[in-house]
C-alpha cells in the first residue's frame, strides 16, 4: 500500500537531531476548559475520557479531547529551510505548543495531549485512540478523526497497516486488534464499512460500483446510517487487513507539490460491534416476615456502538498546491467540506442556536461525532516548516475550537430476549436433569430400603422357623420319654397288680388304686405343662410376626429422611449466601485497611538538615495533609530536579528517605518520567537498591522504579542497566510485604514488553516473581498474577505471529503448579490474572501436554464453567473445543464441556 500524507517523512525525519527552539512565550493565546488542563488521558474507566461519568441512559457530557503531533521535517524542508528555525516548539511535559511569529516573538497553545516528532505510533494510539476504542466496548458511539495540511500524516497517523514493520501499525489497525481481543465472537459481533467522501458523493471503497450511496437521517434520534454500503463481518485481524488493503486501493490520490500521494476524498471507516452482556438487578425476597439474603439476577442486555475513524483529505491553499483542472475542483470541493465542519464547531463552541450541519454531506455524516451521543477524540497533524506557518496556524486554531465542543454521551442498549430465552432453556433443561437425577436417585434408594426390609424380614422369618423347629422336636423328644416312663411304671403296677391278687389282695399293705391315681395326677401336670409352653411358643410367634410387620414402615422413615435432607440443603445454601456477603465485607475492609497503612507510611515525620531539605519535607508534608500533587511539580521550579536526586546520596537517613519518596511522587506522573530519566534519577534509584539496606529506602525505591517501568521507553533502560538483576536481589532478601509488592509491580510492568521476554527470563526476572509468592500476602500475589498473566499474553502473541517456538517459559520455570493452585483463589484480582494466564498458555498446542499432567486442564473446564467473566469464560470453551489434545484427554475422562 502506498504511503500517504507524509509517511515516508516520518520514517526518515525519526533518525535526524531535532533540537527544541528556546524562544520566549509572549501570550497564551488560548486555553482549554478547565476540567481539562493538564490532565492525561485515563485508561482504567471509559467515564474518565471528557469530564463526567457514566450516570445512566440520559447521557453525561463528554468534551472533544484534542491532541496535536508533529511531523519530522522530510527530506525537501532539510534542503529548502536549512537556514530557517522550526515554526513549532512543543512542551509535551506542561501538554503546550508554541508557534513562533518571528525570533523573539510566539503564541503558545494548550492541548490534551502533545506528541513530539519522536512519538511511536504505540503512544499515539493509547492516548487519542484506545479510550474511544473501550467505550466502544462498553457501549457508547465513538469516532477518531485526524485533521491537518496535505502531507503532515494524517493516513500515516490513521490508516498505517504496518506490513513491513509492526510498530508502524495505524489507529485502524491498532483499533481492530484490541476489539477482536475484548470480545467473544461465539456471542459478540463485529461488521465494517469503507467509504469515502469525494466531491459531495459517498462511494464504497470495498465495492467501487456502488458510487453514489444515500444516508439516512433517524427522525426522532437523529442517528445518520447508510444503509446501502457494504457491510463485512470481521472474524479475524487479517480479514480486516485485506479490506483494509483493498479499500486504499481504491481511494482517490493525486500528486501535488505538497505530497507525491495527497489523498483527494474522505475516507471514513464505520465499525459495528454488537455484544451480549449481563446486566444486574438487585431484588429483596422476604421469607418468614424476615428480610433474607441479597439474591442476585441478572438479565441479558445486546450493547450496539459504532466506532468512526475518519481520515480527512489535507486542507491546502490552491497556489501552494498547484492544483489545476480536475484537481482544482477537487480542492475545491475538499475546501468546502472542510469549511463547513469548521462553521459547525465554531456554532457548537460558541454555544450558536442554530448549527449549520446540512451546508455539506461530511458535517451530516460527522453530526454525532460533534455535538451528539458519541466520544470523540481528534488529532491534528502539522508541520515544522516555517514556510507554512498560516496553515499551521489554522490548524491549531481549528483545534482550539474543537476542544470547547461538548457532547452528551448515550449508552446504546438493549434488553436481548433471544439470549435470554435461550438462557432460560437452558437453566430448564438443567433444572429437568437434575429433578430426574435427584428421582432417579430417591426410587434407587427407596428400592434399596424395601430389599434390605424384605430381606431382613426373611432372615428373622428363618431363624424364628429354625427356633420353632427346635423347640417342637425338643418337645416330641420329651413327650416320647414321658410315655416311654409311663409305659414302664404301668407294667410294674400290673406286676405288682398280680403279684399282690396271688397273695389275698394286698401287698405289703398297699391298696393297688392309689399307685394308679398317682401315675394319672403325675401325667396330667406333664400334660398340662406341655399345653403351657406350647401356648407361650404361639404368643412368641405372634410378637415376632407383629415385629416383622413393623418393619413395612421404612417408607415412613424414608420421607422423614428426604425431609430432613432437603433441610439441610436449604440451611447450606443460606449458610453460602451469608459466607459471601461476609467475604465481600472484608476484602472491602481489608482494602480500607490497606489503604490507611499507605497514609500511616506516608506520614513520616522529616527532620530538617538545610534549607533544601526544608523544601523537600515541607512538599512532603503539604502532599499528605492537603492531596495536592501539583506541589511536587513545584519542587521543579523552587528546588530543582538535580538538587533533588543529589539529597538520594545525602548521609542523613530521614533526608534520603524524604528525597526517594519525592522522586516515587514524581514518578507517577507520566509527564515528570522523561526528566526523571534524562537527569540521571533511574541510575540513582538503581543505585539505592545496589547500596542501600534500609528497608524503608529500598521500599520506595522499588516503587518510584515500578512507576517508570510503566513506560516502554523506560523498560529497556531498566534492563540496559541491569534493573532486573537488582530486583531480583531485592525480592530474594526483603521480607516487607509492601516492599515485595512493589517490587513484584516493577517486575510485572516489565513482563508486558514483547521484546524484553528472552532477556527478562535470562537474568532470572520470571524466578525472582516465583520466589515473591513465599509472602503469601494477597496483594503481593495479585502483583505476581498481573506479571504472569502480563508474560503469558506477550508469549502468546509472538507465538502466533511465529516469533516465538516451542513450550513457554513460564512452564519451564516451574510456574504452572503456582498458576494451578492459585486458579481458584478467593481473592478476585489473584483469580482473574491466574485465569487469563491459564487461557493464554493453553491457545498453543505445544503447552498442552505439559497443562494436563500439571492438572490444568480441570481448572480450565471450571473456568469455561463458573468463570465470572463471560470473555475468559467463553475463550476458555473456545480453547478446550480446538484443541486436539485437549479434546482426547477430555473423552478419555468422559468430561463434558
């Protein structure tokens, strides 16, 4: 793709001395809003880009943030203006721009954000474009436009693919790669239109056929769509590279003497996201007239936002141009779209009751951008050749007048019922698995009961049989004996009988009847003692038949035993419910706790030694009691930077103290990181930890590092100097939990860098993070978690552009059984770096066999489960389904996912 609007000068004007002029302001000619002044864009929340925050569907208003870049003078200005000083000087550090009227005289400019000549694409993006890109995210309409002369590289800033070298990736590209990276295309959705604006005529770049396309207006929202344009959904960075690719093919340029590839259309790049997210609603549910636990649901809301990226063709005066003919009419036509966007921020700027939008097609299509629901961030791009300071001029003017424009910033939302119905037949189709499980499972146990009853019966049913026919043999043994005796003593009194009638009727004086009745009574009371115990054997009988029949009441057992289960689940869950109510108590008491602790040290008495010493303590002081950070930029201007890194060498121990903790202070701010660097305050700091054993000095030290570690440019100084080495000493002899933490932070900014992966792990930066979880301080291992999820995303990356081969680091090192254990940790922060970690090490087939022996792959199911985050949780589905060796081992354990 040809390079347009000043790439080629970009690229070679990076590698010539630049020196900033040192002319004196004689007036601020104009100043931004002052919620504004000064300020930096913040990254953490998409309320914080304009003023205001996010209050709900009425809007909150939102200010057109400006920035201004600079181009490098290309290879005609080195020739033509070699005896002539640049026009523009810039401050990046106080965000001011000073425009020179001639050798003594300037106007200076105020902006949000002032990048220099030497600013990487990287940085241009984060602070212009990425805020826009993650309200996108959250739901709000956002546009990015870049605006300038012909040739200062607006296309360069906006529409770089970066083929040949990645880190000249434009806003479009740069844009794309972090959506695809926030979003779940398994629910979400991503469409993009390429059109251009040429002479007062919309034309589809992705089809050149379709050349004259309608807008629409929405009457009662006044929305502008166009519908007739092509719409391509996106699944991947490189399908959007070749539309990319395809649509500069067919956008109209023309060489002028201002640029050999000036671009004679507007090209506007419109990018749709539909995602699915999960809204809450907090109900109260009252049982028993008692108020019980917060029960949480939740209902499916689909967020539409559409992302603007417009690259506007250069405005330009006809006699320095040199256009004629064709050409003439095309500026003309470029002149009076421009004029007219012009005329409608100044209306808005000036507050104006009527807003000149229909006078041309590019302030109707740009109608949310300025004045409407969307967030708007516009970069102006000029020049530093003298001869074209009018130009310069009305560009910044331009943009002066942009930063006064407001507009009133809409979610865009909607209650999505298609995903809620099929959440619901989803929770149905569980719910009626798990009834039929839990009946299943009640029938099985019953079963159970009745055949343990029945056999129980039948093994009393035998031994009392057995019994039985004991004891009726034992009596037919005793009955037979007792006739057998009868039967005995009757033959004796018959021989007695007949021995006694042979001698006269007596026998020794015995009357033969009494011997008789006396065998007669002796058999009765046998016989009767026989009826008796045969009747205590039937009652026996009867007792052990009612007990049996007693034991048919297990199906009453049963449901007081289902009964007091479902009890108990009911009291488990209630006892959860309060368990997490409680938990969420004291992560938030134990964050107010933290936070008083880093007062309390703040809050270190200082012992004067000097006047400058004074100064230092006395910023100190002011800093704690009143919140003022803007005293420490002071100490620039009262002390001086040099004096102040001079006192980290100071023998009095309070006074170096002081010193570290002010340089830490300054530190934090991204402005201050430059001069911190260039006059020698990285080498100080470095040098504390080298020397130094006092634990307070060393904790501050280690904290002022982690602050400038936060830049790219300061990464690689860090390592140059052997930062890393001393960290690493620091984390294995420290003990402080607070001086680990901030260790662990320098150390997990540093593994974000894609380039320092190989060093950092040759000189132990990956062991030294390891052996910092012996603390077992929460805040400590979440720092430890950001650096592991921080290094596995970076390896992620250059696997998959095929920088990088063969199994991670972090498995080398020994990390996964510390991810592996930490997975499911209850602190939130330590969970959500452990899982993204997890999810970026299992996208590589190579680490595969390695997670599952490691027992990875059971916590990734969870998270593809019960994780709190649909994206992580939905990443971790799409891992688990493409991977082939995960597939195996899951049909191996018949895990279903």
């Amino acid at each position: 793709m040809a390079s347009r609007n000043g790439a080629a000068s970009y690229k070679a004007g990076l590698k010539l001395d630049h020196r900033p002029l040192n002319s004196k302001s004689s007036s601020f000619k104009s100043r931004p809003p002052p919620n504004s002044a000064g300020s930096s864009v913040r990254r953490s929340s998409p309320a914080s880009f304009g003023s205001g925050g996010i209050k709900g569907d009425d809007g909150v208003p939102g200010r057109v943030r400006v920035a201004i870049r600079l181009r490098p003078r290309n290879a005609e200005e080195l020739a033509a203006d070699a005896d002539f000083a640049d026009c523009v000087e810039l401050q990046p550090e106080l965000k001011r721009l000073k425009l020179r009227k001639n050798n003594w005289d300037s106007d200076t400019y105020e902006f949000d954000e002032v990048l220099t000549e030497f600013a990487s694409q990287k940085r241009v993006y984060e602070v212009v474009a990425k805020p826009v890109v993650e309200s996108v995210l959250d739901g709000y309409n956002g546009t990015v436009m870049a605006y300038g002369q012909t040739g200062t590289g607006k296309t360069f800033t906006l529409g770089r693919l970066g083929e040949e070298d990645t880190s000249d990736r434009g806003i479009m590209v740069r844009s794309m790669e972090d959506i695809l990276a926030s979003i779940s295309l398994d629910t979400d959705s991503i469409s993009v239109s390429y059109l251009q604006l040429y002479m007062e005529t919309i034309q589809d770049l992705l089809d050149p056929s379709n050349d004259n396309i309608p807008f629409v207006e929405d009457p009662r929202t006044g929305d502008v769509s166009v519908p007739g344009a092509t719409l391509v959904e996106i699944r991947d960075q490189q399908t959007f590279l070749e539309l990319l690719r395809v649509g500069e093919t067919h956008r109209i340029a023309a060489n002028t003497k201002l640029n050999t590839e000036s671009s004679r259309s507007h090209a506007i790049l419109m990018v749709h996201v539909k995602r699915s997210v999960m809204g809450r609603e907090d109900n109260h549910s009252v049982d028993n007239g008692e108020l019980s636990c917060l029960s949480k649901s939740f209902k499916p809301l689909l967020r539409k936002s559409k992302l603007v990226v417009v690259d506007l063709a250069g405005s330009e005066r006809i006699h320095k141009s040199g256009s004629e003919g064709h050409m003439l009419e095309e500026a003309k036509s470029i002149n009076l779209s421009l004029s007219a966007l012009g005329k409608c921020i100044n209306a808005l700027a000036e507050n104006s009751a009527h807003v000149p939008v229909r006078d041309s097609k590019l302030t109707r299509l740009l109608r949310d951008s300025f004045g409407g629901s969307a967030r708007t961030s516009l970069i102006i791009t000029v020049g530093p050749s003298p001869r074209h300071r009018g130009e310069t001029t009305s560009t910044i003017l331009f943009g002066q007048r942009a930063m006064k424009v407001e507009n009133m910033l809409k979610i865009k939302e909607e209650f999505d019922y298609k995903s809620l119905s099929r959440r619901l037949e989803i929770e149905l189709d569980k719910h009626i698995v798990e009834n039929e499980r839990r009946q299943k499972y009640f029938e099985d146990e019953i079963e159970r009961i009745h055949l343990e009853a029945q056999n129980r019966i039948g093994e009393v049913e035998r031994k009392f049989a057995d019994a039985l026919e004991k004891e009726r043999l034992k009596s037919q043994m005793d009955y037979m004996e007792t006739v057998k005796k009868l039967e005995e003593k009757l033959v004796l009194n018959q021989d007695k009988d007949e021995r006694c009638g042979s001698g006269g009727g007596k026998c020794n004086g015995e009357e033969p009847g009494n011997s008789t009745s006396d065998d007669i009574a002796e058999v009765r009371k046998l016989l009767n003692k026989e009826i008796n115990l045969r009747k205590v054997a039937e009652e026996n009988v009867e007792n052990l038949k009612s007990q049996i029949g007693s034991e048919g009441g297990g199906d009453i057992e049963m449901l007081k035993l289902r009964k007091s289960l479902e009890e108990e689940v009911h009291q488990k869950k209630k006892l959860e419910e309060e368990v997490i109510v409680l938990r969420s108590q004291l992560m938030q008491l134990s964050f107010e706790a933290d936070q008083m602790r880093k007062c309390l040290e703040r809050g270190v008495p200082r012992n004067g030694v000097d006047p400058l010493t004074s100064a230092v303590g006395h910023f100190q002081s002011k800093d704690i009691q009143n919140g003022d950070k803007a005293s420490y930029s002071n100490l620039f201007e009262q002390v001086g930077l040099q004096k102040i890194l001079s006192l980290l060498e100071s023998e009095d121990v309070s006074v170096r103290i002081h010193a570290v903790k002010v340089v830490a202070n300054l530190a934090a701010e991204e402005a201050n990181q430059k001069r911190i660097v260039e006059a020698g305050g990285l080498t100080s700091l470095l040098m504390l930890l080298r020397t130094y054993e006092d634990e307070t000095i060393r904790r501050v030290a280690a904290g002022a590092i982690a602050n400038l570690a936060m830049n790219e440019a300061n990464q690689e100084l860090i390592m140059d100097q052997g930062g890393i080495s001393l960290l690493s000493i620091t984390a294995a002899d420290a003990d402080d939990p607070q001086t680990l933490r901030m260790v662990a932070g320098a150390i997990a900014n540093l593994c974000g860098n894609d380039k320092l992966q190989t060093t950092l792990r040759t000189e132990g930066g990956i062991k030294a993070l390891l052996g910092i979880v012996r603390c077992g301080h929460p805040d400590v291992l979440s720092q430890v978690a950001r650096g592991v999820a921080n290094f596995a995303k970076c390896e992620s990356r250059a696997s998959t552009h095929g920088l990088k081969a063969g199994r991670s680091f972090l498995i080398e090192d020994g990390a996964l059984p510390w991810i592996v254990q930490n997975a499911n940790n209850e602190a939130a922060p330590i969970r959500r770096h452990i899982e993204l970690a997890l999810c970026h090490l299992a996208q590589h087939e190579v680490n595969a066999k390695d997670m599952i022996s490691g027992g990875a792959l059971w916590e990734l199911v969870r998270i593809s489960r019960d994780c709190s985050r649909e994206d992580i949780r939905t990443l971790a589905r799409r891992i688990l389904h493409s991977s082939p060796t995960f597939r195996s081992e899951m049909r191996r354990l018949r895990i279903e996912c």
